[in-house]
C-alpha cells in the first residue's frame, strides 16, 4: 500500500528577526513629539530701571526744594499713623512743605552743598520740612502745636539754618528767633536813637543786621517815593 506524506522544506526567505518584531499593544496611544521651550521673563533690567528713575525723580525734587529754602528740619517719623501725617501736612502754612524721602537720596541731594551740614540726620526714618519763609520760628511752630495736640514723642533729629546744623536740643534757637518785624523795629529804632543803639545792633548775629539794614533801605525808598 502506497502512503503519500507532506515534506517541508525550509523557505528560501529568513524568517523575521524576532529582535525587530514587536506585538502591537491595543491599549498604546501614540503622541506627536513634543519640544519643551523655554518660557520667557520679563528682563529684570525693566524693574532695575524703574526703580532707578523713581529715585532720580526724588533726588530732582528734593533739589527743587531746596532752592530759596531757608531751613531744612528732620523729623523722626517712626510710629506716625497715615492719618496723624496728613493732617499734619494739612496744617503746614504754603511756606513749608513736608516730604517722606530716604536718607541716601536725601543726603544725595544736598551733598557738596551747605545743606550737607545735616548728614547726622541720616539715620533712622525721617520726614523732611523745607521752610521757604524767614519766619523761622512760625514755620516750626505748626510741629509743635501738633506734637502737643496728639501727644507725641516724635522729635526734630536736626536742622541747617544758615549752613549751621542744629540738633534736638538746639531748636530752642530757632524756636525763639526775632520775627522780621521785630528785627525791622530794633533796627529802625537803633538808627534814630543814639549811636550807641547803632553800635550794639551792629553786634548783633549777621542775621540781624542784615535784616536792619534792608528795613533801613526800605525805610528809605518809601520815604522818598512820598516826596
């Protein structure tokens, strides 16, 4: 009896590389690849400028009230409400002006120029009172009402007058200097009294005199304008 069997043969093709074969996951979602990219910042170098544009405006402002400024005080503002500090500025006379400003634009400021005589000042928190009047001892007086009123410990630090600096404990100085028309009437009443009179305003602080002599030009200009 004659059987018939199936011969196999090896395929002329290799199989496939098992290596490169991989069975495909119906459960794997495939992503387009993606580029991390850097995020972008603002240049600090924005901020840097703004901050030093603000401190150039308040050292331009602070020279601005120094020109014919007559007195500049420090006050110690440390503990003053927002409240307590704009009614004080709201009691100033047009005269005074009162301006919150660090110390090193301050001190920037004034440096190279007599005002620079208040550099012990520059410690602390303070308040600047520019004064633009010769009545010095009415341009105080509206701090110490108000130190009185609310009871407060606050102080001056310090003040140039004349390019000399006054401390704390030197404001009783300034505090009780003659008023212009008491100055007028002392010099006037030395020129028609005695020489002696003369001689003893002649004494006085340079100040005074030169309060004396302008009340005596003026004395005489309105004098002759009556002719």
């Amino acid at each position: 009896m004659e059987t018939t069997g199936l011969l196999s043969f090896p395929s002329s093709k290799p199989p496939p590389s098992r290596a490169h074969f991989r069975p495909a996951n119906p459960f794997s979602i495939s992503f387009p690849t993606t580029h991390k990219t850097s995020v972008s910042h603002r240049p600090v170098t924005i901020k840097s400028a703004i901050s030093r544009t603000k401190k150039e405006e308040t050292v331009e402002i602070v020279k601005t009230q120094l020109e014919n400024c007559y007195l500049l005080a420090a006050i110690k503002y440390t503990g003053f409400t927002v409240k307590q500090f704009q009614d004080f500025r709201r009691s100033l006379p047009e005269t005074s002006k009162l301006i919150v400003a660090k110390n090193t634009l301050v001190y920037k400021a004034i440096e190279g120029t007599p005002w620079e005589a208040l550099k012990p000042c520059m410690t602390g928190m303070n308040a600047w009172l520019f004064v633009h009047t010769e009545e010095i001892p009415e341009a105080l007086k509206p701090y110490r009402d108000f130190q009185k009123e609310k009871k407060l410990e606050n102080d001056f630090t310090g003040a140039v007058f004349e390019g000399k600096f006054y401390g704390p404990g030197d404001f009783k100085q300034l505090e009780t200097m003659p008023s212009r028309a008491e100055i007028y009437a002392k010099i006037l009443g030395a020129l028609q009294g005695p020489a002696i009179g003369l001689v003893g305003t002649l004494q006085a602080p340079a100040r005074d005199v030169v309060m004396v002599l302008k009340a005596y030009v003026q004395k005489l200009e309105d004098e002759s304008g009556g002719q």
